[in-house]
C-alpha cells in the first residue's frame, strides 16, 4: 500500500527499505543462479550491454553502486587490464559484497569493495566519479535520493548507466508478460528461495510499478541530466538508460 505522504517514486523504499540488507543477504549464496533462473540466463547478455556501454565511455574511476555479487565489474575488468583506473564498487549487504569479492579471485586488489548504501554514500566524494552505473537495482532502491546520489558523485561531464526492469511497449504483449510475471514467477521464486516469500517478492517487486523507460528518462531530465537516451533489450523487458551530468 502506498503511504499518502510519499510520491510514487519513493513508494520502493517506504515500503522495502528496512529489509534490503535482510533480503539479500538471505538469498546470497542463490543470488547467481536466481538470476539465471528468472531471466532465463539472458541477464548475462544485458550486462554485457552494460559493460559495452562503459566501455565506451573515457573514465579514469568508475563506480558500480549496488553491485551485488560483481557482474558488472567482472565484465568490465577485462576491458581495464594493465591500466591504471579506479573501480569502485558498493552494495548495502554485506554478504553480496563478500561473494563479489570471492568471484573477484585474483582481481580483488583491483576493485575497492565499499559496504554503502547507493541513497547515501558519504565516503564517495562530490564530482569524483567519471561514470556510475546501476544494474538491476534502481527498482529496489528509493529512487530519487539513488539518482540524487548518482548525480552527486558524478563529475561535471561523467556519465550514467543504468539498466532496469521496463516495459514492452507493446501492450498485449506488456499484459502476457505481467500475466506470466504474477502466476509463474512467484512459484519459480519460492521454490528457488526454498519458500522464502519476502526474498521472491522483493526480486520481483517493481518489475510491475516501475516507470515505462520513457517516464524514467524524463524523471532524469527532470534531475537535470542531459543526453538522456535508452536503449530496449529482450523487446522492452528491461532497458538501459544513459545520461550525462552536465560539464561546467
Ligand atoms: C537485484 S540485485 C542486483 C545486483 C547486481 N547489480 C546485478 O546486476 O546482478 C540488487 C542489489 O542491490 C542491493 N541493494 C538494495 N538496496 C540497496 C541500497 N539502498 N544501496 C545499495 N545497495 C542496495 C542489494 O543488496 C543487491 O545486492
């Protein structure tokens, strides 16, 4: 239920907030083959879309706010070898952070892991990141203070990656999506959560009240952001969006 005082883009976090670190650290250990599970496997090619989108970018210190178990730093760690770049990565729970950095491997020393909330991090400081990105995570955040967050830490000129759950412009398709979402997720969910319904839940919370990549590329304008763009993938199932802070 949405509290009367909240607008809709903090209702995520009135409602989740006091769990998050709860949830994932529960379902941890799961939190991989979850998502191969839900995404049948395809998230591996939406975070590969990710990593090419801040290859593209020239950035000396990147920050992955809510990184969960790494993978995005794991692919973009590739494109860095041998180079002298800072990659940051953040998440609220402790124990994501802690299987990012077992799958980081010999890579450990090459990303500073930093147990942070993304609505608040006061240990990144003002305009010192040349691009952030947010894989999956936006939905489960509040997102104004994340994106608030984002903007503050990023530099004049640094760029904004963000992929999330969307919409498929298509209605009937966008309602046969949604269908199979309520009737078949929450059972894969619960089986997958070995029958933790506040972890299914909250995986699939905001996948039905998230903004339409349109509406969410607005709300950054509206933040101030520029060359606002995004990008469908899996026919609108999720999106990637990019924005830079304006330079000076
Ligand atoms: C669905 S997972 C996404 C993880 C990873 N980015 C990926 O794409 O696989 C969401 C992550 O957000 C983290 N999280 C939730 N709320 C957060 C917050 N307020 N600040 C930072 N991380 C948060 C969770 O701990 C979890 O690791």
């Amino acid at each position: 239920m949405k509290p009367d005082n909240v607008s809709s883009w903090e209702v995520n976090a009135a409602e989740f907030a006091w769990q998050a670190d709860d949830v994932f650290g529960r379902i941890a250990g799961r939190y991989d083959r979850l998502c191969d599970l839900f995404s049948l496997g395809i998230h591996r090619l939406w975070k590969r879309r990710v990593a090419q989108a801040i290859a593209r970018e020239t950035w000396g210190t990147l920050l992955d706010g809510a990184t969960g178990t790494g993978d995005i730093i794991l692919r973009v760690l590739p494109q860095v070898v041998g180079q002298r770049r800072t990659i940051i990565a953040s998440d609220i729970s402790a124990k994501m952070l802690a299987i990012a950095a077992h799958r980081l491997g010999g890579h450990r020393d090459s990303v500073d892991l930093r147990q942070l909330d993304a609505e608040a991090m006061p240990t990144i400081a003002s305009g010192s990141v040349d691009a952030y990105s947010m894989s999956l995570a936006l939905k489960i955040c509040n997102r104004r203070l994340a994106m608030q967050e984002a903007w503050r830490v990023l530099r004049p000129g640094g760029r904004l990656i963000v992929l999330e759950a969307s919409n498929i412009p298509w209605a009937p398709l966008q309602r046969a999506y949604l269908l199979y979402m309520s009737l078949c997720m929450p059972l894969l969910g619960w089986l997958a959560t070995g029958g933790d319904a506040s972890a299914y839940k909250y995986l699939l919370h905001g996948i039905r009240d998230f903004p339409t990549a349109e509406a969410l590329a607005q709300e950054l304008r509206v933040q101030g952001f520029e060359d606002v763009a995004f990008e469908r993938l899996s026919l609108g199932i999720v999106a990637i969006h990019t924005a830079r802070k304006p330079s000076l």
